[in-house]
C-alpha cells in the first residue's frame, strides 16, 4: 500500500454503528491506517446486526469495517484511557460520534485529545449537532436524518397516508461522505497551516441538505406540495411506467422542445405532437394526467427490456426501476467501480463512491475480529510485551 493515496496517515476510528465508521472506511479505501477502537468482549454494537442471525459471515460488519485492525481496550479504564492518548499522540484523524456527555467522561472530548497533538484532525459526528439543547440527545439516521428534516413527509402523497421507513443506512452513508469531506478539508488546511483542528457534522445537516430544495423553498416562503402520486404529476414526461412485463422504469425527459418529436415517434404515437392537448408545454401540463393514461397504455404493449432499446435508440434519460439481486449482476455496476471484490477473492462489497485519477483504492481486506490486532497496535505505539501482557491481566486488553 506504499503508493496509495493516504499511505502513512494514521486513522482512530474510535466510533460505534455506520456513519462514523464508514468515514473512516472510506479514508481506508486509499490506503489508510485504519485503528478501529472496540469494546472488549461485545465489540462494537454494529457487530451482529445483519437481519438474519444465521448468516455465515456478518456483512454489516464486513462493509463498514473492511480494511481495519481491531483494538479492544476498556476506555473506562484510567490504563486503558491512557493507552487511546498515547495512540492520539501519534495519529492523524480520530473519528468519534460518542454522545457529547460519553466523551467527557471517557476522556475523549476534543478538548482533551486536541492538546495532545496539535497536528490531530478530530472529526466530530453527532445527530443533531453540538449547540442547543439538543446537542447530547442521541439518534440514528431512520430518527435525525429521514424523520426530523422533513424527508420522510415529503416523499408521501397526502398527509393520511403512512410514512415511509427508510432501510438501514439509508442516511447513514451519505453522511459518512459528508464526514469525509470535513476530514479532507482539515487534512488540506493541516498542509498550508501544520495544524490540525476540529471538524463535525451530523445526520440532522445531512438530512437537511439532502432535503435542501423543500426546504429553500420555504425559506423563501413559497408553499411545498408533497410528492404528487403518478397520476397527478405535472410532467407526464417526467414520471414512471409499468411494461408489459410488470416491470416498471422512470423517465425523465426535460428537453422537451428538442426530444419530444423523436420520443413520440420512437413509440409509434407522433399522432400526440398535434393533439392539442398536447401540442404545447402548456397544454401538456394541464392534461399531464390524461397523456399518463395514454402512455400507461402505449408502454404496457412491450417489454422492459424492449422499451430499454427503444429509448436509448432517441437519447430518451430514464431508470429501470432496480431490484437489489439485480444490482449484483448489473455489469455497469463494476465497470463504475461501485462494486469490488475482498482481497481473498470471497465475494464483493460497495466501495467509497468516488475516484481519484492516478490514486488506486486498495483492494478490500476482510473486517477484523474483536481484538484482533491488539498486541500488534499497541507494540507499534512503543508498548513492550510485559506492558501488553499487564493490560490483559487488568483486563484492560480483549
């Protein structure tokens, strides 16, 4: 990994669950030293959370924590607390989303790690933020991210209808990105400056910058409509379609002026472009619910994969509405590097979802277990072998 991107920095994943974690997983996706900080014993609570309990290998886990080397020490201990410091001592990035009131107490605050290496980027993670009175109050990106900033309201056509829940992760890694970004920024000011510093974000800014066109909207006082069903869209053109085969593709076609003509022609109405309820912009945004009934049944005579030719053949933009076994043999899915398969050749994972031209990724390496490379990290942080030995004796050391 000599010639990785982030050979030689050295990252405390000192986190628990996705969204801190998986910032560091990213920064480990080009070469850095990954330290992940558990619990003896239960490890971090992640561990074990795949849906099925049977599951040969705990996937979760492999996704987030690829690439790392586990460290099991008590942080409740004052020798365990000591052996972190000395670890931050040395290190370039410390990643925690510790509740505020959990860092204070294990030593952990960024007041307390930051005198300890002026050259150290602590990135901060938290729910809703480190300011009002909401700054220690816990949360996960289901609760902070999809509920609180509006996401998981808008995306319902009516108020009486249910809520949606979001999957697992769902904000959690984009999140992480957003995380990422904090940490690399603080990483470009630590080359002009030599110093490192404070970073934070949180699932509620996250969540509301994914939600950020609703919400400008309101804060230039103009009203939100929730998202209208398929059948009261304003853009028949901008919607999704059932095939002939039950299966369904979005479409987006906004170029109107120049691909409307070819679209029609391409599915055997061009008699459309002169209908006067849908000759002109505006007579197709006020009949929109009339040319959906239309093209509901011009798209239900064909195939998926025969209207896929078809559209692609007039630059037509649309999505196949995707099924997750799907994703696993979709090709394009290597060819963008999204998916890439572990080192030891068992299987793929999701990789960081970007690309630096000239600096390689590493090829995924299997999660630790819990503790698995404890001797070794605190061997290379100057701990002899009687030292280490003493630790696991106070029970300090999983």
């Amino acid at each position: 990994m000599s010639d990785t991107l982030f050979s030689g920095l050295k990252v405390i994943d000192c986190a628990s669950w996705i969204a801190g974690p998986a910032a560091a997983t990213m920064l480990s996706d080009f070469g850095a030293d990954v330290i992940k900080i558990e619990p003896p014993g239960v490890g971090d609570p992640w561990r074990g959370r795949t849906p099925n309990p049977n599951a040969p290998t705990d996937y979760y886990w492999q996704l987030t924590s690829r690439n790392k080397r586990s460290l099991a020490i008590d942080l409740k201990h004052d020798e365990g607390r000591a052996a972190l410091h000395r670890l931050v001592s040395s290190a370039d990035v410390f990643v925690t989303n510790f509740p505020l009131p959990v860092r204070e107490r294990l030593g952990l605050a960024h007041t307390q790690l930051l005198p300890l290496n002026p050259r150290l980027i602590y990135a901060s993670f938290t729910a809703y933020g480190e300011e009002g009175e909401e700054a220690a109050k816990t949360g996960f990106d289901s609760t902070a991210y999809w509920a609180r900033t509006g996401l998981m309201d808008m995306v319902r056509a009516y108020d009486d209808y249910e809520p949606v829940r979001s999957m697992p992760g769902m904000g959690d890694h984009p999140s992480a990105t957003g995380l990422y970004a904090a940490i690399v920024t603080a990483l470009y000011r630590r080359e002009k400056t030599g110093t490192g510093g404070l970073v934070q974000s949180s699932l509620l800014q996250n969540g509301l910058w994914a939600n950020a066109c609703a919400v400008q909207t309101r804060l230039f006082g103009d009203h939100v409509p929730h998202r209208p069903t398929r059948l009261e869209v304003p853009n028949a053109l901008a919607n999704h379609y059932r095939t002939g085969d039950n299966r369904w593709f979005i479409m987006a076609l906004y170029n109107e002026q120049r691909q409307l003509r070819g679209f029609l022609s391409a599915i055997g109405r061009e008699n459309l472009a002169d209908d006067p309820r849908f000759a002109t912009d505006a007579a197709r945004k006020k009949n929109a619910a009339a040319l959906v009934g239309v093209l509901d049944e011009v798209f239900a005579t064909r195939t998926l994969a025969e209207w896929r030719e078809i559209l692609d053949g007039v630059g037509v933009t649309f999505g196949i509405v995707g099924k997750v076994d799907e994703v696993l043999e979709d090709p394009q899915m290597v060819h963008a590097g999204a998916l890439v398969p572990f080192a030891d050749g068992q299987g793929m994972t999701v990789s960081a979802p970007f690309h630096v031209a000239g600096a390689a990724k590493v090829a995924p390496r299997r999660a630790p277990g819990i503790g698995q490379d404890s001797e070794a990290v605190l061997a290379e942080a100057g701990y002899s072998g009687e030292e280490i030995g003493r630790l696991r004796g106070l029970g300090v050391l999983g």
